[in-house]
C-alpha cells in the first residue's frame, strides 16, 4: 500500500443509525487504525427534503458511545474539509459543468410531470442511450435552443451521458473481478435543479479531494459502482480510483432480505445502535444501549456478522479487532442477524468485564428505579456476586435491588405449600441465634443456620429456599449467606420477621 490508508463512512443525516452503518463503520475504523491511516466522518446531507434535525447529532453520538471516534469530520477538524456537503456546493457544480463541456454529460430539462407521464406510457422507462434523444435535454435540442434556456435560468439537471454498449470493470476486494455493461446503466442526475449534487457526483469528488485511498461500503451501492468508475475515469483518471470493498447485507433472521426497523419490531429486538425519535413523527426506536448492552459486546457481535479470523474464537477487544481484522476475509454473501447471538455476547461481557467498568452506568438504571446507592464498595461487590446472572445492564436492577431496598412482594405462595409449625420454630430460633451472632460473615451465617437445622432436624435444604425468599422476594439471587451478609444484620432478621407475619 504505497499511499496514506483513508477511508470514510458518509451517511444520510434522515434519520437512526441501522446496525448495517455501524458496521460499515466499525469495518472502515478497524482498517484505518490497523494501517495507521484516517478514519474520516461525511456528512451526505445534499438531499435537503430528507435532512431530519437531530440525525446528524445522533449519529456522533452513536460513534461516541461504539468507541469509534473519527479523526475528521465535521466535527474533528482536518485539511479536507468542509466535511459537510452541503457547505461543499460549488464545488460539485465546477465538476459537473467540466464533465458537459467534455462530452459525458448533458444538460436536461424535463419537467417533473413530463418524467412522471413518461413512466406511466413506459412502465420500465429508464433515462438512458435509447430513450435520451426522444426527451428534452441538450443532446435532443439544438444548440441555440440550449443557450436560450440556459440565460433564461430555466430549471435543469445534469445527467451522466452513459456510453453504449460497453464493458466496466473493476476488482472487489471481497467479491473479485466485478464486470457491467453499460447498456443496463441509465444516465443518472449528477446535478440536481437546486444546485445540490447527487450521491453519484458528490460521493467521487469527494473522495477524490479528500484523498481517500478505500471506499468501503454496503452491496445496495453496487449498481451504482459502474456510474462511479465512469465518473472517476472521466474527471480525474481510473488509476486514481481508490480500493472498492462492497459489504454484504445483514440480513433478517428469518427469512431473505435485508434486516429492517420493521423486522425489529415484529420480532421484539433493536437494530438502530441508539434509542432514535423520530421529531416528525415522534415515533420512538429502541437501541442496544438503552436495551442494556455494553459497548464492547455490540462491537464484537457486530463485527462477526459477516467476517471471522478463521479460528474459533468469538470474543474480541476492539483493540484485538484492529489486528486480526482483514477486508480479504469477509464474506461475501449476507449473513443473517441472530439476536440470542447478540444477547449472548452482552451476557460474555458482562461477565469478563471488571464491574467499575459499567457500575456507573448500572448505578444510573438503579436511581431511574427510584433506588439510591450510597455506598460505592457495597454496590460493587452486589454487582460482582450477581454479574453472571445478568443479560443486559439492566437485568442487574432486578437482580439486585434487594440488597439495597426490601423487596416490595414475597413469594409467599412458593413457600405455603411446605410450611409447617416445625419450620415456623426454626426462623424464630433463626432470629434469635442470628441477633447473638458478633461476627456477620458468610462463613459463620452458614455453619449457624447447618447447626440450628441439624438440632431441629430439618433437612438445610427445606429451609434454604424460605430462607432465600424472605430476603429477596422470589427465587432467584446469588448464594443465600452472600445476600444475608451482604444485607446486614438487622435487616435480614426483620426481612425475616417480615415474612412471618405473612405465614
């Protein structure tokens, strides 16, 4: 690789961030960081009547809680900038006038309503080499007929003059040779009546201007790659293009398709990174993180959506990412989401991963339930016992709230169908060995509780689980003497007393 590596993501500011952005993303990221390269943030925001407030914010906030921070972008300033493309608008014009008086493009005047009668006459009508002379635009008309218009101002756009009949090829770095005929191409708008650009146009430009050296990006663009190769040949030479990687869908996971908002709510699972409102509608989307998935864990499953090392192992740092990441080795056929996949990865590092590393952000779900911690150590030894229990970030309020607030219901109704007089004695003998008891240890708590059973001659384990649901309120929670001294003393013996008032 003789030039710097750059690479960019370029979205749409219309609106949530699909798992497929972030993952083209993270691929772009990982490649730029393992070449010691840039990782730059376009903003693609020349279609105006579908810019969305917020999406733009959004999608700095999404790349901000991924980890992956660009190093330009309309906010990280660098030497290419405007990053914005709207802020970049004379610039395309230059080049699209430039492509008309080279001959690959041409001025068209069609009206909108003339287009719009045109298709309903035609059902496939395509704007291309055989239908271009039948309509109204600079090719058709004559000379002095085009001047006219033009000094008039009257409303055009610029289209791509797609030759005939001719063979475009290029080398994926996924797919291989990919090869089109431009006889299925139609003349695409490069310049729209607004003056603003459209993909097609903006998206060589600024690669070229912006130095990038790879483009990677989703297979929906692939038709599209021969009107680009045409474009980078004509305005600054092929040999200029940069590296072409397409990315296979995400699929759905239950059937053919690409994964959509729809497939997420139908079957009860995010796939925008973030939590997104839409401000025009006000509809909501659930993200992962509010879901209660770390960071970390939504990286790695998205990143094997599609790719392997070629071993074995399924859980990766970002930092081992960077390394063993290779364009080579994705695939090239979609892979479908799987979401007990993606609980699973959450649920890995939640258990891997040291609990400071998300207390703060656990501590957060806990005061949202109304419950404060004001003992730091205490907190995070409760979220150490009951870590392998948790799915999500959030599972930990339910898993252990009880040991910083009583819990407001008892499973009574477990406990009932086996309660005798003789198992009533034992809790009452229980308190009053407990109350004695100087030292409040899981070790002593247990060899107190065997010893009183034994005397009793109660069975440990018919008492255990009464035990357990008198602290916690159901049948769940890590080891019974953790929670007790854990708790505390007073509390556990009136957690206790409690409960037997209800027996």
């Amino acid at each position: 690789m003789s030039k710097k590596v750059r690479v960019r993501f370029a979205p749409s500011p219309t609106g949530g961030l699909h798992i497929g952005g972030v993952r083209t993303v993270l691929y772009n990221y990982l490649f730029a960081r393992q070449h010691g390269g840039d990782f730059v943030l376009r903003i693609e925001d020349t279609d105006q009547s579908r810019y969305v407030p917020g999406a733009e914010a959004y999608i700095f906030d999404t790349l901000s809680w991924c980890g992956l921070e660009p190093d330009e972008s309309p906010r990280h300033k660098g030497s290419f900038g405007p990053y914005r493309q709207s802020e970049r608008k004379e610039i395309y014009r230059r080049y699209a006038e430039q492509l008309v008086q080279k001959g690959y493009a041409y001025y068209a005047f069609d009206a909108p309503e003339e287009l719009e009668a045109k298709r309903k006459t035609a059902p496939n009508f395509q704007y291309n080499i055989s239908s271009r002379g039948e309509m109204k635009n600079s090719l058709s008309l004559n000379e002095s007929h085009v001047k006219k218009l033009l000094s008039e101002n009257a409303p055009h756009v610029i289209r791509i003059k797609v030759p005939s009949n001719e063979e475009v090829k290029f080398t994926d770095m996924i797919r291989g040779e990919v090869s089109f005929n431009t006889s299925q191409v139609d003349d695409k708008v490069l310049l729209k009546a607004d003056g603003m650009p459209t993909y097609h146009l903006a998206v060589v430009v600024d690669d070229c201007l912006m130095q990038i050296s790879h483009a990677f990006r989703g297979e929906e663009w692939l038709p599209s790659a021969p009107v680009h190769i045409l474009l980078w040949k004509y305005l600054f030479g092929e040999e200029n293009m940069p590296q072409w990687a397409h990315l296979p869908l995400i699929l759905k996971p239950d059937g053919n398709g690409k994964l959509s908002k729809r497939d997420g709510e139908r079957l009860g699972f995010p796939v925008f990174a973030m939590d997104w409102t839409d401000p025009r509608t006000n509809e909501k989307t659930t993200g992962f993180k509010e879901r209660g998935f770390l960071p970390e864990a939504f990286i790695n499953m998205l990143a094997l959506i599609g790719w392997n090392d070629g071993t074995e192992q399924e859980i990766f740092s970002l930092h081992e990412l960077v390394a063993k990441f290779s364009i080579e080795r994705v695939h090239k056929g979609g892979a479908k989401f799987n979401y007990e996949k993606a609980k699973w990865f959450n649920h890995e590092w939640i258990k891997r991963s040291a609990v400071d590393s998300y207390q703060p952000l656990v501590k957060n779900l806990f005061t949202d339930a109304g419950i404060y911690i004001d003992n730091e150590t205490k907190f995070s030894r409760a979220l150490e016992l009951v870590k392998d229990r948790c799915t999500f970030l959030t599972d930990f309020v339910q898993q252990a709230s009880f040991f910083f607030k009583a819990p407001e219901n008892i499973d009574i109704a477990v406990i009932k169908p086996k309660w005798d007089e003789k198992k009533n004695l034992f809790f009452i003998e229980l308190i009053r060995a407990y109350s004695l008891m100087n030292s409040w240890q899981h070790d002593a708590l247990e060899k107190e509780f065997k010893e009183l059973a034994a005397v009793n001659e109660i069975k440990p384990g018919d008492v255990l689980l009464p035990f357990r649901i008198m602290l916690v309120g159901g049948k769940f929670g890590p080891g019974v003497f953790d929670i007790a001294a854990m708790v505390g003393k007073d509390e556990t013996i009136r957690r206790i007393k409690q409960a037997l008032q209800l027996l």
